[in-house]
C-alpha cells in the first residue's frame, strides 16, 4: 500500500513542480534588453555589436539616435541619453520577443498579460495608441488593433515624447 501510495505521489508532485515553475517563467518581469542591446549600453558598445548606423539624428534637445535597418532581421531605432547611454530600444514589425508577446499579439493580449498600463498615449492623427508599462520599462505602439512597434525605455513613453 506504501509503495502504491509513493507511485501515485511522485507524478502529483513532478506534476505541481513543473506547473509552478511554468507559472513563474511567464510572469512579467522588468525589461532592460531588446534583441542584442542593452539599456545603459554606450554608443561605442552599439556600434560595435550592429556597425555604423544606418542612420544618426539628434534632436532638439540634443537626444542622439541612430536607426538601424534589417539587422539580422531586425529594425533598431535607438536612443540615447546625455551620458551617451542607450535610454530606449524599439524595433519595429519584426521583434521576437517582448515580455512573452509577439508581433502579431494585440492591445487585449498584452492588458491580459501586463495588467493596465501606467499611460495611454494617442498620436495627433488619431490613428496610434502608444501604452507604457513604466513598471516593466516596456511601451507598445498599437495600429489598427495590432502591435506595430515594440520598446523597451528607462522612460514612460508618451507621443509628446520623440523616439
């Protein structure tokens, strides 16, 4: 009877064991990276994981950017803070993974997955809803109920800022 009761035990408990750590896997987390690049990365690091940038602007704050267009099948468009320290990451239409949600996840999956987002922003033409999840330092543009671009930011992203 002791060795029947073990046999059935040992399965419930690997069972509950693995369940668990599915559960916890799939929590969301604070986001510090997206792809190959970091938050707090250096221009110089930058440069020397992707090349030279396809493109450089700075704005009129004096934000630094550079673009970086089909990297290994992904679109950076990253800035920089004063220091020269990456601040926000994002790419668009083609990243794999932000926070377990995909490219092709909608405004409903990821409120699901994140909880409310700590601000909704909506683009002067009307046609763009940026949410920010600041506890989570990740932003998503949706388009037509679908994720266009995805970043990950130090900061809460709102249209008013530039990105």
């Amino acid at each position: 009877m002791k060795i029947l009761f073990i046999l059935i035990l040992i399965p419930i408990v690997i069972s509950v064991l693995v369940l668990s750590y599915q559960w916890y896997q799939d929590l969301p987390r604070k986001t510090d990276q997206l792809g190959t690049i970091s938050i707090g990365m250096k221009t110089v690091d930058v440069t020397l994981k992707l090349g030279k940038p396809d493109d450089e602007t700075t704005n009129d704050a004096g934000t630094l950017g550079y673009t970086y267009k089909d990297y290994s099948g992904i679109n950076y468009f990253i800035a920089f803070d004063e220091n020269k320290s990456v601040r926000r990451i994002c790419t668009q239409n083609s990243y794999s993974e932000v926070m377990g949600l995909g490219v092709y996840d909608n405004k409903e999956s990821i409120i699901r997955k994140l909880g409310q987002p700590s601000s909704v922003s909506i683009s002067g033409d009307g046609t763009r809803e940026l949410i920010s999840f600041s506890q989570y330092q990740v932003a998503f543009e949706i388009e037509k109920g679908v994720v266009k671009l995805a970043c990950v930011s130090t900061t809460e992203m709102k249209y008013v800022d530039e990105y």
